[in-house]
C-alpha cells in the first residue's frame, strides 16, 4: 500500500476531535500552526513539519504520550520510545515517520487479515457440516 493510500486509509479511521489532536509547536510559546487529528494526519505532519518541532516534541516525549494516551495505541507509543534518545535532525525524523509508517501499515492490514481468517473459518465449518460421514 502506497503512502497516499495508507494516509487516506487512516485519516478518517480513528480520527480525533481538534482539541484532542496533536498541536505541534517548535519550542514552548511557539506553534507552528499544524495540528494532525489521526495517525494518517500525523505521519503527513511528520513528514514536512519543521525538524526542531520534531526535536522539541520528541525531548518531552510528547508523541509517546498522545499516541497512548489519545489514540490509544500503547504499541505504537512503545515503539517510539524505543527510538535512540540522542537522534536528531532528519535521521530523528527518518526513524519516527518509519516507525508510524509502520504500525499503520499494521493497522492497516488488520482489517483483511481478520476478514481473511473468518473467511477461512466459514469454509471450514462449511465443509465440516456439508461432508457426510
């Protein structure tokens, strides 16, 4: 899946209300303006916001807290956290939009996979009923 379609896949799906997006700021007193109200939204911020609102976020470990406590979604707060404290600059920006970009992909996919499986399980309980013995 393509980044567009990934993004447009998820800007609807949990979507959360502007006073519960995440505002990005460059330092304390300083918003840049841009406000990302799901995952797809976000990972678009990401990608072309300013790099020092990325280190200033990431310093107070804002994204860990919003994509836990607002979208929750512990995995994808755990896997950011796990990010080398001392990244910077657009090796920083490279490893979170490929950790986000990564657990949307997840998400995703869950949807089919779980149709996928329950297709699977109808065909089984299908034959089973309909083989006499």
């Amino acid at each position: 899946m393509d980044k567009a379609n990934i993004s447009k896949t998820l800007s609807s799906a949990r979507a959360v209300p502007t006073d519960k997006a995440f505002h990005f700021y460059i330092g304390l007193g300083d918003p840049t303006g841009e406000v990302a109200t799901s995952l797809g939204d976000f990972l678009d911020k990401l990608q072309a916001i300013d790099v020092r609102s990325i280190e200033f976020h990431f310093k107070r470990q804002d994204f860990e807290k919003w994509t836990k406590d607002v979208l929750d979604d512990d995995e994808l707060s755990r896997r950011i956290s796990g990010i080398n404290r001392t990244a910077h600059g657009e090796m920083l920006r490279e490893q979170i939009t490929k950790v986000v970009k990564s657990r949307i992909e997840e998400l995703a996919l869950a949807p089919s996979n779980a149709n996928v499986i329950r297709a699977r399980n109808e065909d089984r309980t299908r034959t089973q009923f309909t083989q006499a013995p």
